[in-house]
C-alpha cells in the first residue's frame, strides 16, 4: 500500500512542479520592455562605435595626406 502512496505523492507533486509559472511568465510586458530598450541601447552603442570608427579613419587620411 506505501507503494500506490509514494506514486500518488510523487504525481501531485510533479504536477505542482509543472504548474508553477515564473515572474517572467507572470510579468511578459516588463521582459519585452527591457528587450526593447536592450536592442535600442545595443544600436545606439553600435552608431557611436561607428561615428567613432569613421572619424578616427577620416583624421588618420587627413594625417597621411599633408
């Protein structure tokens, strides 16, 4: 009989498991508000290593020419 006991506890058990939701699953809209602002600081660090880049590259053609 502790056999069918210890199976009927394992199975409520792993269905309490699979039940349980995250705060990422609770609070989807904050997770695509960090992704956005994520991908939009990612692209403004992008265009100043590139503004960055094209004058360090503009100086160094203006140096080799005079």
């Amino acid at each position: 009989m502790s056999a069918i006991n210890s199976a009927i506890v394992a199975r409520d058990t792993f269905s309490h498991i699979a039940k349980r939701r995250t705060w990422a699953q609770k609070e989807a809209g904050v997770i695509v508000v960090f992704a956005i602002v994520f991908v939009v600081g990612c692209g403004l660090l992008g265009l100043c290593i590139s503004k960055a880049l094209a004058k360090r590259k503009a100086k160094k053609q203006s140096v080799s020419q005079v």
